[in-house]
C-alpha cells in the first residue's frame, strides 16, 4: 500500500473513533506496514491536527502501544463560533411568551451540534467522563454529539416514567425557571456504582432542572464530573448550581422592545 | 505542504463535512495547491473509500466544481452490524412488561448509532431529504445521527405543546401500540412548504405514530420521501403505514419463557 494511501485509512480510523485507543500492532497488521513508518504517519497526522488546532493524537507507548485522537478546538475558533452564534440568536423575533428564546433550529444543524461536541469534549475530556447525561428533549442532541466526541454513551433521563426503560428510579423536583412540581426518572440498570457523569442540557435558568440530575446521580452513588450548559440566563445571579461551564449567557430579552442580548458563557472567562 | 500533510487535511475536511459540496477553487486556495494535484489527491481518496466500501467521493464538475464526500457501508458490513445488533438484544433480561424490549443501552453508544446513521443515509441519500424527522423520545438520537450523514437538519415533534417551540401545529393520534390517544405537536415555523422529508424513529409495531407524522407532514404540505425504522415489530403484519425500511424485526417475545426472537429487517430484502 502506498503511504498516501495509507494515510487516507488512516486518517479515517482515527477520526471515526474519537477518544478511543487504536492499537498500533493491529493497524500495522491490518495496513501490513512497519510499525516505524505508521509512527511516522501518525507525526504528520498530529503535526497538522495540532497546526490547525483541531485536536491531537495521544500515543500509549508499550507493547500494548495504541493512538488515540483526541478532538479539538483552538479558542480563537471557539471564539468565532459563539459569536456567530449569538449573532444568529439576537434577533426579537425569536423571543416567545415568557421570555423564552426560540433555538430550536440552530441545534438542529449537524455543524452546529458538532462544534458543540467539541466545545464539550475539549473542556471536559481531562475528566474522563463514563457517561454523558441530559434530560430530554431539547438537551438530547447535544449528549448525542458530546458524547460521540468523548466516544462513551449518553443517558436520558425521562420526563415521565415509559414501559420502555423498565424499573426505574424517579425523582420529583422543582423547575427554577416556572415554579412546577416535575418528574424525572432514569431507568434502575442504565448505571453502574460509581460511574463518573458528565451532564449537559441545552437551557439553564436557575439550575433546579441541572441539581435534579445531580441529585439522582446521588441516588445511583456516581460522580458527576462536570456540568455543560448551551445556554444559562444572566439572571438569577444565584444559580442552584454552583460548578458548571455554560457557552453562552442570555442577558437581556426584552418581550416590549423586542431585544435581545446574549453574551459569551464562562466557558470563555 | 507536502502531499501527505495535504492529503490529511483533505480527508478531514471530507469527512467532516459528508453530503456537503466542497469547492474545489476554494481548496487549491486553502491548500495552496495545483487543482491538479488535487484532483489526483481526491482520486486516491475515492479509491480508499471504495475499495473498503466506505462510501465515495462524487465530483461536480465546471467552474463551479466541487466535491461531495457520502459515506456508505458494504451490505456485507451492514448485515455483520444488524447481525451483531441481534445477538446483543436477543437476551430475555431485556423483556419488559407489555412485550416491550429494552434497547435504550445500545441505542447510546455513539459506534452503533454512527452505523444506523450510514444506513438510513445510504438507504435514503438518493431521495435528497431536506430534513430528518422524528418523535421525541427514542428516536432523536436517530435522527441526529442520520442527519448528520446526510448533512441536513432535524426536526423533533413534541408529545406536548411546549413554550419554547413558539405557536405549533397539534394533533391527536391513536398510538397502534397500547391505542392510547396521544398528542404530537410541530413547531409552525420549523417547516417550509414543499420541503423533502424521511421519517425515522427506534420502533414501530403498527405505525400509528409514523402515520401521524406523515400526517403532519401533510398539515404543513411536506413530502415524506422515505420512513427508516430501528426496529419493527413482525406482528401486527398489517401497518398503518405501507412504505418504510427497516433494519430489524421483532418477531416473538415470550415473556413466559423469556424468548426474544429477532430477524434483520426489510432493509436487507
């Protein structure tokens, strides 16, 4: 095999399993190549990974030596993103009854979604997270993707307890943003003791939705290692949530004025 | 840049962005390379993903030229999937009471779901979709996945009218499965008149919920141009809905002995 057409597989494989080791005795058994020239593919495929700033690869040394592509973002990237971003949500025309924001479209696009992945995975991936865990619905899309970038499963917790998830443990709470009494349940086997959770979800206000995920974590005794935000609400000041990482932060919607103002989250400071 | 480093770029690019046309003046420029030479980098890349059956490269060509990356699965990798797919939900333990099957764990792992992605958007790619559509809650994940291979958005109809969708279209439906009557609800303006759309959800038994969305469809004078399914249901052999594909069938569940036979899907006939 010629080596630009082995970089071609190879580029593909890595790419395909994002987070995951690929052992290097296999790929040089199954590209019947030397395990000196792979190395020396993989330097190129990580020199211009890291030149553009999207990502690197992480190499186990070892008999059990394998590679692994590690997705990234630079900042300056990220940066423009968001910004694109906010400029799309700033319009009046998005503001519903109760000061809500409509957002629906732009997590429905597949380049969007994917760039939120990436955010997450990037600012989470030192805490090795089993699990990405959300709350349906409009929080689903965003697992799906960050969990594809950090290459572990997602979980959904659901509004009402479905047949279809079998025993489950359920939790009542109140919503920070109206006040109602919710339900959120998640099924009894979907967790294992002591695995290590991280929760994103596409809308904060307060934070009670966010702590009532915490908490059921704490009934399954496993450790949420980090908490990602689409987008929080300026106000309240005084989240229920006190460690999370949001992308963008809603400032402003003024229903009379037809304004809105949306800032970078923290994700940024 | 050397062809390597060019070559790994491209591929990244590529596949970054499959169903998405990618002009070939703005690579050469971006790459600063001959469109010659690129033209001999893209025939490479071609070979590689044809000669795995990982799906192609189609090039437009003229001024105008560009490149579209569609990714594809052999039927011989597709049945080894769906064969695996089998033997991992063929366990009694995921019998739940009314005859239901517990799939949720697979349907989590970004590897199987990356896989029913390729499938629905090779099975479908030729219909050009507009958008991927489906039912809160199971079939999201789905529906993320097969948009992204398809490059197009999604759309999740809501079991209930919430807030921050804006003003939508309702309807009342009788679920074939446990006839209940349920609610669907359609955000108004995150659909176009004419617009092409395939249907996709994880199970159907009668199709009662698939021909409510097709109805939908019909209220905002969509056309549905394909309906994928995870996983049908052999009985009732009669369904509401004619046309769809799907990948498995849920033949028998016996929740006495604790027997759960599954075959592959339309799919592969």
């Amino acid at each position: 095999m010629r080596r630009s057409e082995r970089m071609v597989r190879l580029v593909r494989q890595l790419l395909d399993h994002p987070g995951q080791p690929l052992s290097l005795t296999e790929m040089a058994e199954a590209y019947d190549a030397a395990k000196s020239s792979l190395s020396e593919d993989l330097a190129i495929i990580r020199s211009v990974l890291e030149s553009e700033q999207a990502g690197t690869l992480h190499t186990q040394t070892g008999a059990m030596g394998g590679v692994i592509y590690q997705p990234g973002i630079s900042m300056g990237k990220a940066e423009k993103f968001i910004s694109s971003a906010v400029d799309r949500l700033s319009h009046g025309d998005r503001i519903l009854p109760g000061g809500y924001l409509y957002m629906s479209d732009l997590l429905s696009e597949p380049a969007v979604l994917r760039k939120v992945g990436v955010l997450f995975a990037e600012r989470f991936m030192a805490e090795s997270p089993d699990v990405v865990l959300t709350v349906e619905t409009k929080g689903i899309p965003i697992a799906v993707v960050t969990a594809q970038m950090l290459n572990c499963p997602f979980l959904i917790a659901r509004r009402d307890h479905r047949v279809t998830e079998g025993s489950s443990v359920s939790m009542n709470y109140v919503s920070g943003s109206d006040r109602r009494i919710q339900t959120m349940s998640l099924s009894r086997r979907s967790l294992k003791e002591g695995t290590k959770v991280l929760i994103v979800d596409d809308f904060m206000k307060a934070g009670g939705t966010v702590k009532a995920m915490m908490g059921m974590m704490d009934e399954f005794n496993a450790k949420v290692v980090g908490v990602g935000i689409f987008m929080e609400t300026a106000e309240p000041e005084d989240k229920l949530v006190s460690d999370y990482t949001s992308l963008m932060s809603l400032t402003k919607v003024d229903e009379a004025t037809r304004r809105v103002v949306i800032e970078p989250g923290n994700y940024f400071s």
